[in-house]
C-alpha cells in the first residue's frame, strides 16, 4: 500500500496521528513474525522430533480446539472496535478494559465447564487437565487485549514487535523445557499459560491502559459492536477448530496429530510470509475511510502484495512437502506430506481474497457479512465431515473444495463493499500465477531430472529453494508486477538499506 503524507500528518478527522507509515509498520510487523515464527518452529521441530508422539501433539490440539472455539469471544470484537473509532479518549479505554476482563473471566469458566464433557466424549482423562490448564491461560488475556490495539491503531509496531517475541520466546523454551521433562502433551498446554502471562505484562509495560477501577458506565456501543463481531469470530472459529475435533472423533488422537501438525506447518509458512502485515491494514484502510477515499486501488495493492507473495510460497510448500516433513520431523511424521500439501494449496485460494472479515466491518457491512460467514462455516464442516469417510487424507482433501467455495462465496461481495475492477485484479492473479511457476521450476526439475522426493537432501532442497527465489525475482520484473514497487517501498523502511534503492523509494 502507497505512503501518502496523510499517513504522518495530523488528520482531519481527527484522529491521533500514526507513529510510523504503513510500510514503516509492515516491516516492524513482518519482522517480529519472521522471528516469533522461528522461534515456534525450531521448538515444534525439537519437541516432534525427539520428546512427542502424534497422539500426544494430537490430544493437545484436541483440547486447544475445544479452547479456541469459546475463546474467540476473549477479545470481544475490542481491537476492530478501538482501531475502528475515529476519536478515543480515557473514558472509552477504560470501559474497553472493563469489558475485557469480564469476558476473559467468562470464557475461562466456559472453558474449565467443557473439561470433563470433553474427555468423556473422546475418552481421554488426560483432557480434564489439559482445558483447566489451558482455561486459566485467558486470565491473562485482558492485560493485552487493550494495549495491543491501541498500538496498533497508532501505527506502534515497535511495541507490538516486542509483545509478539517475547510471547513466542517463552512459550518455545517452556514447551521444549517441559517436553524434555516428561511433561507429555502438558507441556504445550502449560506453555500457553506462560506466552498469554508474558504477553500481557509485555503489552502493559509497553502501553499501560489497565483499568484503574472497572467501568461498565455507557457501553452500550462497546458490547453492540461485540455482541456482532463475536458472533463473526464464533462461526469462524467453528469452520476453522472443529476440523481437530471432527478428525479426532471420527479418526483418532493419532489422525488428528498429523492433520494437526500439516495445518499448523501451513499457518505457520502462510503467516511467516503475510500474517503480520494483515494487521498493519485495518487501521491502514480506517484512515483511507475517514479521508474519504475509494478503497478499491489500495486493495489492489494489497491483493498484489498477498498473491505475489503468499501464492509461490504455498505452492512450494506444497511441492516440497515430503522432504521437508521427512527431513525436519522425521518418518514418524510421514504420513503428514500428503496433507501438507492439501491443506498447502488450499491456502493459495483463500489467500486470493484478503482482509474479507476486515472491509466489510470498516463498510458497515457486518450484518451481511454474517450470512457469508454462517454458510461458510456450514460448508467446512460438512465437506470435513463427508471427507473423513476416507480417512485423514479425505478430511485434508476436503480443504481444496472448500476453498474453491470460499472463493465464489466472497468473490462478488467484495467487489462491491470495495469496488476493484474484475479485469486489474484478474490480471493481477495471472501475473502472481505465472511468477508462482517459475518460482517452482527449479525444485520441479530437480524431482524429475536429479533426485525423486523421497530422496532429496537439505542442501538439494536449499538449492532448489534458493534457485527458485531467483527465478520468482527474475519472473516479476519481467511481468512488471505491482509487488515490486511494495517490496521496495517496505525496504526503504530499513535502516541502511534505503541508500541502495532507487530515489523514488527513499523516504523522504
């Protein structure tokens, strides 16, 4: 998204001005993924390889689904709402952290009640502990909620950085520590306790804004936007965590770890690449709505940015997926390969449509967001649930004809609540499809005229990936595509190396 001077001015609506621009923010946010994730996927590598089983990373994500599902009402809709005003005073933080308390202390409860209903479903005793552990982890939720959007609707990235790092620091090291000591599946639940109580002590320290004393005075407004927003996440959560729980019941702790583990290896690449610049723009694109302006030509970036990017990256992951489970995981984790690359290539679809639960609100299309997100939410389940009935590799090919009813659900809605043109985004995604190509030829051409998947060294698989960044670069200057002048624009936000880039891109 292009830097206009407004990003650094005082606004005329009068909001408080941005503390750094948009490409300033996106090179802190990625930043702080690139090192977050590092940091979980060194400790999901050690903890795979040498300390847990798939049964026991399957018992876990079983209780951690159960806990995300009730959990998406913890942030109560609260960092779209605080990004969202256009004014904010001490009044309305302060009922935002009123409101924040009272909901974490509520979804605790609600996730402590499902211990023991839980385990006797999947009879598995050890899942009462697990949800207990798991339920006190969202006391610490309102300590960040407030704080971390309050930074990010300033534009305080730098803040949100060391939030983001120091959550991921403590939770790999307890979940490796407690691994190692015979924790079991304990040790990933006892690690979430600790990443939550880190994230919020770092979150207050960088931007206090606890309650002095609870307010519930006129937030009316506050628990409207909530009441709706939650309703959102809640269908979301349940097309996005029940698979864990559908797999689990229908297929066992040890289907479920290794479907588990390919989703997360998917989520985890996809955000390494694009998750934290997701939220740089919705207090990016509030700003373009209160100056007035069409949203349309700065979503087109975005796309670009997003297709660009994210599409190689999923396919490659996709393609590479054997040797990389085999090579990183060892062959206990095998069987996830074929999963992988599913759930890999479903990505590349959803990911052709961003920000679709983020413009609409800032539209005032919520409601009829709603309806989408509902049968969206019932196709997932029900496409999950008929493709367990071939086994765990059915359940991930369930995610590829999801994703194509993903994409004619939110194709048309979109194009009216932002109003892009068909044909720039249509070229848009033939331009990031043909870069994504020649990203992937050379790994393709080493399968087919050096070494077969099964076979592939790390340092062949370096190759490969590093030749293919070379042809993805080569591929885009050829096609001219739009990411380039992003990805030079977030560059320039570097220290140093602003003075190696064209005069254009410099700040100035």
């Amino acid at each position: 998204m292009t830097d206009t001077p407004s990003t650094v001015a005082i606004e005329p609506s009068g909001r408080e001005p941005a503390a750094m621009s948009v490409r300033g923010a996106a090179v802190w946010a990625m930043a702080g993924q690139y090192l977050s994730f590092a940091i979980q996927f060194v400790a999901s590598v050690i903890i795979s390889r040498l300390f847990l089983t798939p049964g026991e990373v399957g018992l876990f994500s079983i209780g951690m689904a159960t806990a995300l599902i009730v959990a998406v009402l913890q942030d109560f809709g609260l960092s779209r709402y605080i990004s969202g005003l256009v004014t904010l005073d001490h009044h309305e933080i302060a009922r935002c952290g009123s409101v924040a308390v009272l909901f974490s202390g509520l979804i605790a409860v609600v996730v402590a009640a499902t211990a023991w209903p839980m385990a006797q479903t999947y009879h598995e005793p050890r899942l009462v502990q697990i949800l207990l552990i798991l339920a006190g982890s969202y006391l610490f939720v309102p300590m960040s909620v407030v704080p971390m959007a309050l930074m990010a609707r300033t534009m305080q990235f730098r803040g949100l950085f060391a939030v983001n790092v120091a959550a991921a620091l403590a939770q790999g090291g307890v979940a490796v520590v407690l691994a190692a000591a015979g924790y079991s599946s304990f040790a990933l639940a006892w690690a979430t306790v600790v990443a939550a109580a880190t994230r919020g002590i770092v979150a207050q320290a960088m931007r206090p804004s606890w309650p002095r004393r609870m307010r519930f005075d006129g937030i009316g407004q506050v628990l409207g936007f909530g009441a709706r927003t939650s309703v959102l996440y809640l269908t979301g959560a349940l097309g996005t965590r029940t698979p864990d729980l559908i797999v689990g019941k229908a297929l066992g702790v040890t289907a479920v770890g290794l479907y588990s583990r390919a989703v997360s290896l998917s989520d985890q690449f996809r955000m390494l690449i694009s998750g934290a610049i997701g939220s740089v723009f919705f207090p990016a694109f509030a700003r373009i709505r209160d100056r007035g302006e069409p949203l349309g030509p700065a979503y087109l970036r975005v796309c670009a940015g997003y297709t660009g990017v994210v599409w190689p990256g999923m396919a490659g992951l996709a393609l590479a997926s054997e040797p990389i489970i085999r090579l990183l995981f060892g062959q206990a984790w095998l069987r996830t390969a074929p999963l992988l690359a599913m759930i890999a290539m479903t990505e590349v679809m959803l990911i052709a449509l961003p920000l679709v639960s983020d413009l609409p609100i800032l539209a005032g299309k919520l409601n009829q967001l709603l309806v989408r997100n509902l049968i969206d939410t019932a196709m997932s389940v029900l496409l999950l649930a008929v493709g367990t009935h071939w086994g765990v590799q059915g359940a991930a090919g369930s995610r590829l004809v999801y994703g194509v009813v993903w994409f004619a659900l939110y194709f048309r809605f979109m194009r009216r609540i932002v109003g892009f043109d068909v044909g720039a985004v249509m070229l848009i995604y033939l331009r990031s499809g043909l870069a994504s190509m020649a990203a992937l030829a050379p790994l393709a051409l080493t399968y087919l005229l050096w070494t077969p998947p099964h076979l592939v060294t790390l340092a062949q698989l370096g190759l490969a990936t590093g030749a293919g960044v070379v042809c993805w670069m080569i591929a885009l200057i050829a096609l001219r595509h739009p990411v380039l002048d992003e990805m030079l624009g977030m560059a320039a936000a570097v220290p140093l190396v602003d003075r190696y880039l064209p005069a254009r891109f410099r700040p100035a």
